[in-house]
C-alpha cells in the first residue's frame, strides 16, 4: 500500500510539471549530452519515434559505424535526457524502424509505443507489487 501511495504521489508530481520545465532542467543536469546528431537527425512531433531514439537499433547501428565512445553518447543522450521527459522514448525495439510500423499497421497509435521514466517505474513498481 505505501509503494502504491508513494507511486500515485509521485506520478501527481511529475504530472504536474510543465513539460519544457521539465526538459530543461533535464538537459542542464546534463550539458554535454542534451544534443547528439546521430539521435536527433528529426525534428516534429513524434520525432524519437520515427528514428535515432531505439536503444536497440539506433545505438547499434551508431556503435558499428562510430565506435564505442559514440555510441555510449548516443545512449546517454537517450536514457538521461529524453527518457525522463514528458514525451520519452520509444519501447526499445518498437520505434517505426522496429515493430513499431507493424503494429501501427494494426490500428495501434504510436503514442502507446513510447516510454517515460515515470510510466516505466510506476509499472515496473506495479509488477514488483504483484
């Protein structure tokens, strides 16, 4: 009951917080990491959907052509400064260049196909409770 209390209390919270507030506080925790040309080569809506955000084709592909060191800031990019926001990332391996194209081929939004921190440890606590 207490994870459940503290799990509605924080969702509240994050909620309730302006999504370009939010942003920025994120990318000034994390300066050197907050642009990366291999993950933000689009822009627009749905932009980490449609390509350079999939922790498990993006960075691959990024650490093949551009090596290690590159590829760790591709995924740093992805996990400490779109993950937390509003707006998140794609489930990994289900981004438009993933399963994510079948599956919008089946009537499923590609909103229901992207992640946030909070989302993800409200249903990880979600599992872990039962």
């Amino acid at each position: 009951m207490e994870v459940a209390v503290s799990g509605a209390t924080g969702y509240y919270v994050y909620g309730s917080i302006k999504a370009e507030t939010l942003r920025n506080f994120i990318d000034n925790l994390f300066p050197s990491l907050a642009k990366n040309l291999d993950a933000d080569y689009i822009s627009g809506a749905y932009h980490r959907y449609k390509g350079g955000h999939d922790l498990f084709i993006d960075v691959p592909k990024t650490f093949i052509e551009k090596g290690f060191s590159d590829a760790l800031k591709h995924a740093g990019h992805i996990l400490l400064t779109d993950f937390p926001t509003k707006a998140g990332i794609p489930i990994p391996g289900f981004s438009h260049i993933g399963l994510g194209r079948i599956l919008e081929d089946f009537g499923i939004s590609k909103g229901w196909l992207n992640i946030n921190i909070m989302d993800g440890g409200i249903g990880f606590l979600a599992i872990d409770e039962g």
